[in-house]
C-alpha cells in the first residue's frame, strides 16, 4: 500500500520523532511505500487567508468556503495546498501524528487540516437535494482508503477513560475521527495513542514501540471503527438527525454515531 | 467588568466581525471596558516552535512543555505571549470568537491557546501530591474569571443536536470549554451560537444579534456550565477516575463531568 504521514511535532529528537521512525520502518519492511509532510520541518503555514486565493481580486470580501472553493474549480490554490491534496489522492492509508496539545492537534496541523481540506475536495462534494445531503461522512474523495492518529499524551490513561476527568479519549478525538477523517470519506482505524510520554524508560518506550509496529502490520486489516454512513438510511434528510428507534434509547451524545455491537463502549479502542 | 475578546477571523468585513461589533458596542453601553486581541490583524504566530524560546541553547533537544516552564519562570517568553497573558490576568471575562472550522477553532486560535497557556501559567500549577493533582478545572490561575465562546456555524443547527450527524455541539467544543476554558480556572459559560450563518439575510442578523447583545447583558449573571471541580471531592486521586456512585450509572461520555440538575441533558446550552 502507499502511505502518507502526516508529522506535527517541532523536534524530530522527541519521542514523537522516534515513532514516526518506528513506523517508518515497519511499513518500509513490510513492502508498503511511504511518503512523510513533515509541517515543521517544511515550515507549513498555519493560517488560512487571503493569500491562499491569489486569484481573490483585492477589494473582494473574503469568503473562506467561496473563495476556496473557487480556487479549486480554478485549479488555482497555492502549490503547497496542491502538492498535499496530490498526496491524499495517491495514498491508501492517511496517518496523522501529533502530540495532544490541549485535548486535540497542535495548530500547524490543524492549519494542515483547515487549508488542504478545499471546498470542493474534502467538503461540498456530491448532490445536494432532498434525497442526499452531499457525499460525507463515509463517502466523498477519500472514500475506500483507510486512515488512523498516532497521538502521545502526557497524562495517565487513566485521566481519558470512561471516567476518566479528561473525558474518554474517543469523545476528544471525535471531532477529528468523525469531523476530519470520516467526513471526506476515510475508513477510521482506531487511534494509537501512548499515554504518560514524558516518563518512558527505554523498556517503555520498546513496549509503545512494538505496539505501533503491530499496528503498522495490521494497517491493512484492523476493523475501522463503524461509523454510521451518512446516506445509509440511518440518518433523517434534511435534519441529519439518528432515526428514533436507532441507537440505545437512553444514550446521548458521540457513541450513537456507532453502527452495530461496538456502539455499546469504546471496546474498539486501542488500549496503548 | 474587563473583557477581553479574542478574535479569530481573517475578514472584518464577515458576519463574525460584525458579531464582535455588536458585542464589543454592547458590552461598552454597559460600562464595561473591552480590549480586543485580533489575531489576524496583529499577524500572530500560530506554531509552537524554538524561536519561541530564545534562552533555548541551539543544540538543546527541544521539549515544549519544558522549555515553556523554565522560559514562564525566567520570565522570558516572548513579547507577544507576555502581552496576551498580561491581557488575561487583566480581564475578568475571556471571549474566543470564531468560526467553527471543521467542528473546532481556527488553526491561529488554537495557536494563540498553544503559545500563551505556558507551562507554570495555565497548566503546572499548583500541588502535586497524593492529595492533589495541582490546581486545574475550576482552580488555576484564571480562577474567579469567566469565559465564554462566540462561535457561527454554517451548518444546521437540527445537524448539531443531541442525535445530530455532527455530534452534539456540547461534545464537540467539550475539548475547548473544558479542556481549554475551565482547566486553568474559568467559570465557563454557555457558548453563544449562530447556526446557518452563510444564509442569514438582514432580519436573520438582527435576531442573532439582539440575542447576541442579551449575553452580553448578562455576561455577569448567567449561570456558568456546573462541571465538577477537580479537586472537589467528586474524583478519585490519582486515578482522576469519577467516584462510584456519582453521575448517572448507565450514563458514559462527557456529560458525567457536570454536577446536579444540568447533568441530564444539554439544556444549558445556548439555542440561539
């Protein structure tokens, strides 16, 4: 398979570093082609403005949506935004890889997210009518590749669980499984995440290590987490709302956007 | 009351900008004094990186939680950080405004959150012991001090309720509200929200402003979110874990991290 990783953590000597070369390794070993955007090491840029629409005239009020999705009929957004659309397209299985900043991604790679992701390529896709509401949420341009986080937290795995005071990890990571990932299309591995980074030993750190390379191996095959598709009958036009009768009737919140037996609890998520 | 309003939009000419103008006239008619962090505008740095941390030796292994410590301690952050933390110690209300990008804040907000929550300001403060687990959620610096965010969605708002394809808007801005307002001490109240926002005509903005003005009227008097307080009692030490007992016991999610009555549902939420 053709892999592309996505790195958002400013020293490649962190630990960070040291699994993204872990991984590496283990895809390379295992016969799949790999490509890295490396966002510090190539001084992405963050912000989405008015210099991403060169073709925006200069007195024009600036519309992010309008203006990106004008620029992409146009094929006129910047090269870099290009050259990482062109590698969305060419891979089979997207890994972002980031520290857990304040309970998501670091803002170089959510400004990743927030320029690459144009109107017309990752969102705004497909028939809009009284039937479907676009092609999201397991449909769209990504459809039928795969993708996964490799997150390192500082706190205790404790501090995410069921209970836990941070709230469960799953929930955290929703907007980005299910509002970044499954949106355009992705089938969304569970996350990798390794907790208490900061007071790993070299014993530690070979047991994350191993446990990322056994995911690294079963990137082909690991069950995605199941998601409901949004045009799969589930869902009510236009309120995009669950049918009444779907899900636990008791339940309330992310955990009703599951699809089947994993909807009860977080079961499928990895326990790194 | 002092506020501070932190702005996230490139275009002042959008209908968030002309929200901001609507709040900050409002809060002044009550007497209140506003400054306003315009992150566009003042051409913020969104990325956590070594120029940061000029006191940083050059062949240094880079750790940011570190380097941010020592340079808080040294009082030898950069000006642009000093000054926004100086604006935070200054007012006693925060507001983050911005547009919901793919079901979270702008990549130059969450940079603005990056850079300024140092280490030993926002979070490393206080106790830690077998007693304690420092001082966050709902202690901290920025105790006694309230927070709210102004945000605007294009979507609807039916696709942001409680069985919602998006998830619930309170799940998803959870990592912001609890994560980011009420960890270092704010008292966070709920957010304001404008759905459906590329489609308001005059009469349409209007509405969403007078409701907009009516919390700013009561920016002191409405009722902050009733999440559980660290170290309250409700959470075991040092699992973090909430007690047994506490909460509804089918209930699981993010909802348990509210005490009392609001816990059942979402009906603290703002339904503008």
């Amino acid at each position: 398979m053709k892999v592309l990783l996505v790195f958002a953590h400013p020293e490649p000597r962190s630990l960070n570093g040291a699994l993204r070369d872990v991984a590496i390794r283990e895809l390379e070993a295992q016969g799949h082609e790999v490509r890295v955007s490396d966002l510090y090491a190539d001084g992405w840029k963050s912000e989405v403005d008015r210099a991403d629409f060169p073709v925006l005239a200069p007195d024009a009020r600036f519309r992010p949506a309008a203006a990106s999705g004008e620029a992409f009929v146009a094929d006129a957004l910047t090269e870099d935004v290009k050259a990482e659309q062109e590698k969305l397209l060419w891979a089979d299985v997207l890994i972002l890889q980031f520290p857990l900043w304040w309970f998501t991604m670091p803002a170089i790679l959510k400004g990743w997210v927030d320029r690459v992701y144009a109107y017309g390529f990752a969102y705004g896709v497909g028939e809009h009518s009284d039937r479907r509401w676009g092609d999201r949420y397991g449909e769209g341009t990504l459809a039928g590749k795969r993708a996964m986080l490799i997150v390192t937290a500082g706190g205790w795995e404790e501090h995410y669980s069921a209970r836990g005071i941070n709230g469960p990890i799953d929930d955290l990571l929703f907007p980005i499984n299910h509002g970044i990932l499954y949106y355009p299309g992705y089938d969304v591995l569970p996350p990798f995440v390794a907790y208490r980074v900061d007071r790993l030993d070299d014993a530690g750190f070979e047991a994350v290590a191993e446990q990322l390379r056994e995911r690294m191996r079963t990137l082909g095959s690991t069950p995605s987490i199941p998601y409901r598709r949004q045009n799969g009958g589930d869902y009510l036009i236009p309120s995009m709302q669950l049918r009444p009768g779907l899900g636990d009737p008791g339940a309330t919140g992310l955990a009703l956007h599951l699809n089947g037996a994993g909807a009860a609890g977080p079961g499928w998520v990895d326990e790194a």
